[in-house]
C-alpha cells in the first residue's frame, strides 16, 4: 500500500489527531468500570450516577453548536489545545472525588467535574473535525476514518490499561495517568499544529446568514445528522442493557468483557476503509451500508420475536460485529457528506462552514448518546430486551431509505444531466443545473435545481 503523498505539516498534524484521541477513547473508556461502585459506596443511587454520564452528553448536545460558531474567532489550535487541557485537568480531578466522603457533595462535584469536562471535550472534537476538514480537504473521510479508528482503539485499551493501574493505585491513579498523559498532549500540539488563517471579519460577515437551520434544510445535512444521531442511539443502547441480555447465557465477567471489546474492534478497524469508499466512491453509499448492517444486527441480537431464531451466544457475536462495523460506517461518511453537500449547496468553503458542520456532527452524535440508553432502558423495563432494540431498528431503516433514496436521486440526476449535455432534453423555465464533481470518476456532473 502506498502512503499518501502528504507534507510534513499534514503527517504531523495526523500523529496529533491520533494520539490525543486514542488517549481521549482511554478517559472516556475509564468511568464507566469504576465510577459506579465507588459512587454506591458514598451512598449514591443508580438513578444519581446515571444522570452524571447523561448530564455529559447532554452538556456536549447544547454546548457544540455555541462552539462551533465561535470556533474560528476563538482559533482552531487554541481551542484544541484548550478543549485537551480542560479534559486532561477535568479527568485527573475526578480521580480524586474518592477522597469526598459525603454523597451528596460527592454527587454534586461529580456533576461539576463532568460538565467542564463536557465543555473541553466538545472544543476538541470540534476542532479537531475542523483540522481534518481543513488539513485534508481531498481524503476527508479516509483521514475522519483513521482518527475514529485511534478513538476506538482507545476505548478498547482503556479499561485494560485503566484497570491494570487500578490495582497499583486504586481509584486514583488510572484518572491521573491518563488525564496527565492528555495535559502532556496538550502542551504538545501547541507545536505540531500549523497556525490556520482564520476567517477575516469579511469572511464572518459574508457567511453570518449561513447558520446550523439553514444547514439542515440541506437534504443530504440533515440524512448525515440523522446518520449520526441513530449510530449513536445504538452505541448507546447496547452499553446500557447488552450486560443485562448476557445475563441468560451466564457468562463469566471476562466474557462479558470480550462482547464489549468485539463491538470496539469491529467498529475501529475498518474505519479508514469506510472512510476511503466515502472518498472515492460515496459517502451516501457508505451510511446506506452501514444503517442496513447497523439495523441487521440489533434485529439478531435480542433476536426479535416471530424471526423464528434462538438467542445463541454466536448469534450475539455475530450481531454485536454487525453493530460495530455499521455504527464506525456511519460516523465516518456523514461528516464528509454533510460537509461536502453544505459547500456545493452554497455554504463557504471556509473554516467557518467546517466549524459549523462539525458542531453539527457533535451535537448529533451527543444527542443519540443521552437518548440511546435512556430510551433502550425505559423500553428494557416495559417490553423486555427483544423487543427493544426496535427502537434502534426503526431509526436505521429510516436513514437506510432516505440513503437509498439520495442513491436514487444522484443517478437520476446523472442521468438526465448526460442527456442534457447530449442535446436530448431543453432546459425549462424556472430550472437551473448546479456544478459537481464526481467522485468516482473526477468528472463534472451537473444536479437538477428546480426554482
């Protein structure tokens, strides 16, 4: 395989994203395994620990859209390294929330500690997907695909490594290893970051009109947000109840584990191949793949009644695989497909409308990640496992479709814009015919606009 043909400032640029969000999937990873045992000893409930990681995502859901439109006002490598040193400063203070012995500060620091977090985390990942959009304008997906993939990969690690630390410190000292590692990083992209030329005040002023509403009146924005809001209702999801569906097959905590890591694998690895395909062929085509495999392996994993099938402990393999390779599917395609159709649609090709599109993911993906399992375990409750996991099926058949149907339209528009070249058709009144490139081939295509 022949590397790509990138400079030095890129590669670098590369390494940072790599890095700093393998360590980020790390401390994200880390919480979940020894946060709600601890919270228990001070006294807490389920009900209070769990609103701690909701109040994350749903801090994340309001505060990306803020971020993203002062983003290039505020500079690309100052919110970077800004939004990792917050994260880091914010991780290694949780590690300390052990020493409170009082539940209900316990409680409140936790939900303190967790919404700066969310602030930090939230100027990260925007700027980063900004970095990718800017740095790597031809291979958008195939560079998103490789960053998602060192996020995965770090969320499959972190645990390991967390618990590894754990017996040698206990509750403290995996939070301060890795939340330093990530003020270290901070410190360090201050100098592999190129100093980007952020718009001027004309440029602000030219693209004032140009906001996150009129973006999602974009029909292939909005099929990209929904992409990214159903993938992440179904990570959601299957980490709140797939413990619980496991339970009838009575497996060891270690084979509890290896679903969780299977999941993780499945869906980093072929990240940069769905990003590549995304590239060079469509991105549409990528999210339809990836919302039919998505949708194919939560209907086998409960399974749902009336397939006539058993659940199995290779059933849940295969499915929770399935889920994985459609969930990294998605993510990957729907940021380049909402950031390309954003610019032909007349968006600026500025850091601005990156900034935008990628508050736009964000957000999206914070949503799904709230209302995943809050909905999968009030429905776990009222329906049982099998049944719930057609609220994630329904969601994915929905983006499947409207995937099929932009299929369908671009080769109509294909189509009819060949036979226009060709002299086979006039154009009417009122009608106008946008330039676009095509990826597979690199020609011009011409889409159909009806006024």
């Amino acid at each position: 395989m022949v590397l790509p043909s990138w400079t030095t400032e890129q590669w670098m640029v590369l390494i940072t994203l790599t890095m700093t969000h393998l360590c980020n999937g790390m401390c994200v990873s880390l919480q979940a395994p020894f946060y709600p045992a601890e919270a228990t000893k001070k006294g807490a409930s389920a009900t209070e620990y769990g609103l701690v990681f909701g109040i994350f995502e749903l801090t994340v859901f309001i505060v990306s859209p803020i971020i993203g439109k002062y983003l290039p006002r505020i500079g690309i490598g100052r919110a970077f390294s800004g939004g990792i040193s917050i994260t880091g400063t914010m991780c290694v203070a949780f590690g300390f929330l052990n020493r409170v012995n009082n539940g209900k500060i316990f409680i409140g620091l936790s939900f303190v500690i967790r919404i700066m977090e969310a602030f930090g985390n939230s100027a990260f990942l925007s700027s980063s997907f900004t970095l990718v959009a800017q740095m790597f304008p031809h291979t958008v997906s195939t560079v998103f695909g490789v960053v998602e993939m060192s996020f995965g990969v770090g969320m499959i690690l972190g645990p390991t490594v967390g618990g590894a630390l754990f017996q040698l410190g206990g509750f403290t000292l995996p939070f301060v290893v890795l939340g330093g590692i990530l003020l270290v990083q901070a410190a360090f992209s201050t100098k592999t970051l190129p100093h980007l030329k952020d718009s001027s005040s004309s440029d602000t002023d030219q693209t004032s009109s140009y906001g996150i509403l009129q973006a999602l009146k974009i029909p292939s924005v909005l099929l990209a947000t929904s992409s990214v809001f159903s993938a992440s209702i179904a990570v959601g999801a299957l980490q709140a109840t797939l413990e619980r569906h496991l339970a009838q097959l009575h497996l060891s905590p270690i084979n509890v584990g290896m679903f969780f890591m299977l999941y993780g694998g499945s869906y980093a690895l072929l990240n940069p191949l769905w990003g590549w395909v995304a590239d060079n062929i469509s991105s549409k085509l990528v999210i339809m793949i990836g919302s039919f495999l998505l949708g194919l392996g939560y209907l086998l994993v409960g399974p749902v009644p009336g397939l006539g099938i058993q659940s199995s402990y290779s059933l849940c393999i295969v499915s929770v695989v399935l889920v994985g390779l459609g969930v990294g599917a998605q993510l990957v395609a729907a940021f380049s497909e909402a950031q390309a159709s954003a610019v032909a649609s007349g968006f600026p090709d500025s850091i601005t409308t990156y900034a935008l599109v990628s508050s736009i993911w964000t957000s999206a993906f914070a949503l799904g990640a709230f209302v995943g399992p809050t909905a999968a375990g009030t429905l776990y409750d009222v329906v049982g496992f099998e049944w719930s996991t057609m609220f994630t099926v329904g969601w994915n058949v929905a983006v499947f479709i409207a995937a099929l149907n932009g299929l369908l339209a671009v080769g109509f528009i294909k189509f009819n814009s060949n036979a226009r070249r060709q002299g086979m058709y006039s154009t009417l009144d009122g009608d106008s015919w946008n330039k676009e490139v095509d990826k597979l081939t690199g020609k011009a295509v011409y889409s159909y606009q009806s006024v």
